[in-house]
C-alpha cells in the first residue's frame, strides 16, 4: 500500500464500492487514508501522522500497538467474546477489575 497508484486505486474503489459509515454519501475527492495507528497519533499512507482525539470514539482510548491490551482481548476472545441477554451473569472479570478498582479507590483515597 505504500506506492501512490496502488494508495490511488484502492482510494477510488473505496469512493465507488463502500459508504463508511458517518461519513456523506459522496465521497471526498481528497479523502485520508489512514494506514495503522501507534500510540495515540493515526499515521495516513502518505506518512502524515495526526493525533487521534477521538480514540476510535470508546475503543482505541488506551492507544495503538499496545500488546498487552491485544494480549487480554485475545484472551477474552477465547473464553466469552460476547453475550446479549440483560440477565446473564456477568464474565467473573469484570466483577474481578472492579473489586479491584474499588480497592485501589479505598487505598489512594479512603
């Protein structure tokens, strides 16, 4: 993806194949490409690198290319990725963090 005419086609193809969500639906003439993430900054296929203020909205807040947090959502993935019923039990984790967090509370502050 690094070379201009292949960043180009894959440009147009995106215009005409795909309507990203959030976004108008026609296309920018100029749009960024933003090829991966490190840390907290986006980095567009041209090299340009840009702070990421939204974070992905929820998901990226801890930053890109952290192993540890792909180390614990590949963990995840293996034993419950995801539930919907309301009236489940909860995953034992997050009862764990948030005893854990709460302590933290109670130590630093109580």
């Amino acid at each position: 993806m690094d070379r201009p005419s292949l960043t180009k086609e894959f440009l147009a193809n995106a215009a005409s194949h795909v309507w990203h969500p959030w976004t108008p639906l026609h296309a920018d003439p100029d749009p960024l490409l933003l090829v991966k993430g490190e840390g907290c900054e986006v980095v567009a296929a041209d090299g340009r690198r840009f702070l990421d203020a939204r974070a992905g909205a929820f998901n990226a807040t801890l930053g890109y290319g952290r192993q540890d947090v792909a180390a614990a959502m590949a963990a995840q993935a293996l034993t419950l990725m995801t539930y919907t019923l309301q009236e489940a039990i909860r995953p034992t984790h997050r009862v764990e963090a948030a005893r854990a967090l709460i302590g933290e509370i109670l130590r630093d502050h109580g």
